[in-house]
C-alpha cells in the first residue's frame, strides 16, 4: 500500500465519502451511516463516551477492552512492515499496532454504525441468508446484485427487497472504509461488478470455487508441494457474499464497523473477487481462521514455498489482523 495515501487515510478521513445513484438526494434527509461512540451516546441522550450502544449480543464491553501493552506479532511470510519508515509517532505506533494485534478489542475512537440503523441492518442480514439459504451456500460465493434481487422477486421464501434495504445496501458498499480503519483499496468499483460462472471452477469437496488461471494454478501447485491435507476454506467471494459477511460481523461486533473492518474486508475491498483465497487444515476447523494455523506443520512448509505470499501480514498497513491463511495472487 502506499504510504502516504495510508497517512492521508489515517489522519485526515474525517467524513465518510458516499458515492451511488441515488444515495445523495437521502444522505441530506436522514441520520449518517457512521457515528463516533461519543456521537452514539449522545444522539441516545446518553451522558458516556463509553461505546456502549447497539447492543445485539450479550456480550460484556469491559471483558473485551484492549490488552496492556503490544503482545509479540506470530511471525509472517512477509518480512514486517517498518512503520518507522512513515514517521509515526511511538504513541501513534503503538495506538495503530495495538489495534490489529488485538482486532477483537473495543477501542475508544472506534467508528460506529449508527444505531438508526439496528433495524435495517438486522432486517437486510435476516434476507440475505434467506437466499443464501435458498439458493446453496456454493451458488450465493457467485450471485450477482442483480441476481440477488431477481431471486427475491420470484421466490416468495425469499421475499422482494424492499427500499429501505436497497438504500442501506448502497451506502454499505459505498462509504469509504478509511473513515472507519480499513486502508486497502477499492476492488470492485459498482455494487453490481460479479464474476461470469464461465470464469471460475468449483473445487471438489469444498463448496468454493477458484478463478480459473492463475487462482487455480497457484492452488494446486500448494497442494502438491505440501499436501492434500491443504484445502481451500474461502475462494471467489462476490460483492453480495461479501456484502452479507460484512454485515455479519458487524452485528457480531454491536454495530463497531472499525472492529469488523480488522477482521473482514468491506464489501468491493475483497480480494477475493479477483482471485485470492483462503486456505486451511483439514480437520483444523474454525482454527484455519485464527493465528493458530500459522503453527501448523502445512504453514510452516507453505512458508518455504518462495511462490508463496499472503496479504495480510503482520504489521500491515491495511488495519486488517494477521491472516496467514489468506494467499494473496501476485
């Protein structure tokens, strides 16, 4: 990433940047997507900065607050990131260092969801897993916008998406994520950007499917360097797939977008939907998720593999954890 577009994100993205055809005429009329914790409470009348609004889950602020001190990174792939060479700081440093190294955490500056939209949010989620539900978790990897809504409109299980969603859908996939931590850049530029079947294959006992080339080149050679005991856990993501994660973790994380945004690329910044994949143990279940798997024997022989690199290392500069199951495509 370049650095200095990285600063420019870090200090200076003050407002969210909103794009799409029609979400300029409502963005004058109703309550912004985003809110500080500080502007959550008081637009709740509550006397606390203390982000304690848009409570889903039964989930304890006080027993996720960040850990004291830096914990050591797990060693990369990569060689780490001198974040000396931007002249940070120490305090601004250790401020963004201490935030993906602990990207479960609940930090005080953290950019909130605003809780206008509890509803909308739980509500659009609920229908995004009706499809998902209806159509198979294989064919959502690859359902298009456009096809996400002819769905809703022919199957009455599913059920139309109504305005209120459409709208919300929009400015999720349009605001820019620097106002909330993420700093990679714009994949997918129009919501409804997908991927033609005709471009992917579908690896067996999976579920997923690799882009055709490249994806599913580098895929196999990993398998037959390491072994078969190496699976692919995530590969083509599509802007609704994305979308419905983003979402997802958002609700898991009580509407702390910054907090989702460490552990999951917002929607049009995935690059999964250009031929990224995820890959784990078999047998390693959701650990394949996790910094455990870089102390699994199939990570230590993938990190001898110099055609190897992942894309998100430790100490990166994209304000995303460290994920050393996610192969990044040169």
């Amino acid at each position: 990433m370049n650095k200095r577009a990285f600063l420019e994100g870090f200090f200076t993205a003050s407002t969210a940047a909103f794009g799409g055809h029609f979400m300029w005429q409502r963005i004058n009329q109703q309550s912004p997507l985003l809110a500080r914790a500080d502007e959550s409470a008081q637009t709740a009348g509550i006397a606390t900065a203390k982000p304690e609004l848009f409570q889903f889950t039964p989930i304890e602020i006080e027993s996720i607050q960040p850990a004291e001190g830096i914990p050591k990174p797990v060693p990369s792939l990569d060689a780490k990131i001198n974040l000396e060479t931007v002249k940070l700081t120490d305090h601004e440093v250790d401020s963004y260092l201490r935030k993906i190294r602990n990207f479960d955490a609940v930090f005080a500056n953290d950019i909130y969801l605003d809780q206008r939209y509890k509803s909308v949010l739980l509500k659009t989620t609920q229908h995004l897993t009706r499809l998902e539900t209806h159509i198979g978790h294989g064919n959502f990897n690859l359902t298009s916008f456009d096809n996400m809504l002819k769905h809703g409109r022919n199957f009455p299980e599913i059920g139309a998406f109504e305005a209120d969603e459409l709208n919300f859908l929009e400015e999720i996939f349009f605001v820019n994520p620097h106002r909330y931590g993420f700093f990679g850049k714009k994949i997918s530029a129009e919501i409804t950007d997908f991927i033609p079947a005709n471009d992917v294959a579908k690896i067996s006992n999976t579920g997923h499917y690799l882009l055709k080339g490249e994806s599913l080149n580098l895929y196999q050679q990993i398998q037959r360097d390491v072994g078969e005991e190496v699976i692919l856990t995530s590969g083509v993501r599509g802007i609704v797939k994305q979308i419905h994660l983003f979402l997802a973790k958002a609700i898991e994380a009580n509407g702390n977008l910054s907090r989702a945004s460490r552990s999951l690329a917002p929607p049009g910044h995935s690059y999964h939907g250009i031929g990224d994949f995820d890959i784990g143990k078999i047998g390693f279940g959701a650990r394949n998720f996790t910094a455990d798997f870089s102390t699994t024997e199939e990570y230590r022989k993938i990190s001898h593999l110099n055609y190897v690199d992942i894309r998100y290392p430790t100490d990166n500069l994209f304000g995303v954890r460290f994920e050393p199951w996610h192969i990044k495509l040169a």
